[in-house]
C-alpha cells in the first residue's frame, strides 16, 4: 500500500501544511493535497493511514457534488492538474482537488444533532452548549430536539474555542452569520437523511465557508470522518460514547499506552493502522455506495469555474 505522508515535488515547496492537507498557491485557485498523516490529541503521529487522504478527498467530492444545489463549492478540477504539476499526476490522483481561491471566514460552522464531545461538557456544566439552551435530563449522545448551530473559532493550534452566535455575528457581521448558520443546518439536515438509512448517524459536523466575489462558497472538506462524528447507527445506545468511524482504534491505544499527548507521537502498530484504515474506507463504502478507487467522479463545478 502506497501511502503519503508528504508531499515531495521537486523545486516547488507548499505554502502551507495542515495537519493533513499541503496546500500549495497558484496565484486564484489553490491545490489542496491530502496526505496520509494522522493527527490525535493535536499531535501529528508519525505513522501514516494508508488511504486516508483518498478517503477525505473522495468523500469531499460526493459530498460537494450530492449537495451542490444547496449552495457552490470551490472544486475546479479533481482531475486535471496545471503544469508543473501534471507531471506529479500518480502521486495526486484521487487526493487532490484544485479550486478557487476564496476569502475564508474566521469561523468553524459546527452543526450538531447529538450531545457529543466538547458540547456535551458544555452542557454539564452549563444546561446549554454555545449559549444555546436544552432541555434538561439529556444523556450523553442523546439526539437532540432540533440540530444546533454551534460556531467555534479557528485555531492555528490546539483545539478550535466554542463561542455564542452573538460572538459570530461580530466577527462575521449579522446577514452573514445567519446566512452561514441556515446552509450549515441545511447542509446538515441533508447529509443526515442520506446516511442515516444508509446505517450511519451523522452526530455532528464542521463546515468552512469563504467568500468569492461577495458570494458565499464551501471549501475545505465536506462532511469526513475528520471533519464529523459518524456513528454506526446498528450500534447507537445513548448514555456513553458510541463507536465511530475515525480514529478510535488510535485514540483507544494511545490511552492504554499512557503517552502524555505531548510531541513526539508514538509509531502505531501494524494492526492500528489496519483497523483505522479499514474505517474510513468502510464510512467511505457504506455512503457512497461504491468502494474506494483511485480516480474520483464526477464533481459540480464553481459556475465560474474553467
């Protein structure tokens, strides 16, 4: 299995690197590359999964694609790539999309339909999560009501802040915020209703949203085991924390092993990166319907786009 866990392109150097993606600039479009790397606890291990930046590319572009009539994404081309990188074609089939540049908004567009992670020690302590009030009595990965818009900030390291609307609404401006707030949830809603008789709940998710010539556009990644808590819907049961479909297996043996989650991350043994690879390309299998390939669908473009 080929993975990646940089890219190496003689002569051109990316103008950032994520803890996933290596992302390099050409001038209005950017090429988004996603490497094998795997981070956990805000640490980037050393060992990488083979096939996940394919999985986070591939199920990017479905997502865009199923879901291009709620609102434009960046996505050009996720196939065709402009010179010099055409010649480094094998190494970035099936995890690169080049698309176009936008202004991104300095916030996370969170949207939740179950009490999970950092919301549900929001609402231990607080009876709400954001500053959005709940009903009392709420277990752990219970469904919500209604799913919640929960804005966080963007950070350059560690953990993204949870913030009120109100807080959004200053960063961003009031018509935005609740421009971005209703396509988040309606994004969120339509994922949702395709997973789940597909056999997965889509608990929460994070959206990113730039700007283009003042018109709002999806970038980033859409909807990824990375960027959501998908949860195998045969095995929900609420009180706890349920099984998903991302890093667990690696979350879970880096608690038994003690690490303090603290650089440097320890190397993963051979039957972590097996089971975490085989996650994402089951999550991956069971919403696309199809298995992973190398060469990605078709994919709505940008109206503007070449």
């Amino acid at each position: 299995m080929k993975v990646l866990r940089e890219t190496q392109f003689a002569g051109l150097s990316p103008s950032a690197r994520g803890k996933v993606r290596d992302i390099y600039d050409l001038g209005d479009k950017l090429l988004i590359v996603a490497t094998d790397r795997l981070s956990a606890f805000d640490v980037i291990l050393p060992t990488p999964i083979p096939d996940k930046g394919r999985v986070l590319t591939q199920l990017s572009l479905f997502w865009f694609n199923l879901l291009n009539d709620v609102i434009p994404n960046h996505v050009i081309s996720a196939t065709e790539f402009p010179a010099p990188f055409d010649k480094f074609s094998d190494e970035l089939a099936g995890r690169s999309m080049l698309v176009r540049k936008t202004k991104p908004l300095p916030i996370e567009c969170v949207v939740r339909g179950y009490v999970s992670g950092s919301g549900w020690k929001d609402y231990q302590v607080t009876g709400k999560i954001c500053g959005v009030t709940l009903p009392s009595g709420l277990r752990e990965s219970d469904r919500l009501p209604e799913p919640i818009f929960t804005p966080a900030t963007k950070a350059l390291s560690g953990h993204d802040e949870n913030i009120p609307f109100s807080q959004a609404e200053k960063m961003v401006g009031k018509d935005l915020a609740e421009r971005v707030r209703a396509v988040s949830l309606e994004l969120y809603r339509r994922a949702a209703e395709h997973a789940e008789p597909r056999g997965i709940i889509v608990a929460d998710t994070k959206f990113e949203f730039g700007l283009l010539n003042d018109e709002l556009i999806w970038i980033d990644e859409a909807l990824t085991p990375d960027s959501s808590r998908f949860w195998p819907a045969a095995h929900y049961s609420p009180g706890g924390p349920q099984a998903s479909f991302d890093k667990q297996f690696v979350r879970d043996y880096l608690e038994r092993m003690r690490w303090p989650k603290t650089p440097p991350g320890p190397e993963l043994p051979p039957e972590v990166v097996d089971a975490t690879r085989e996650k994402y390309r089951e999550a991956y299998r069971i919403l696309t319907g199809r298995e992973l390939t190398w060469q990605p669908g078709p994919v709505h473009k940008h109206p503007s786009g070449a």
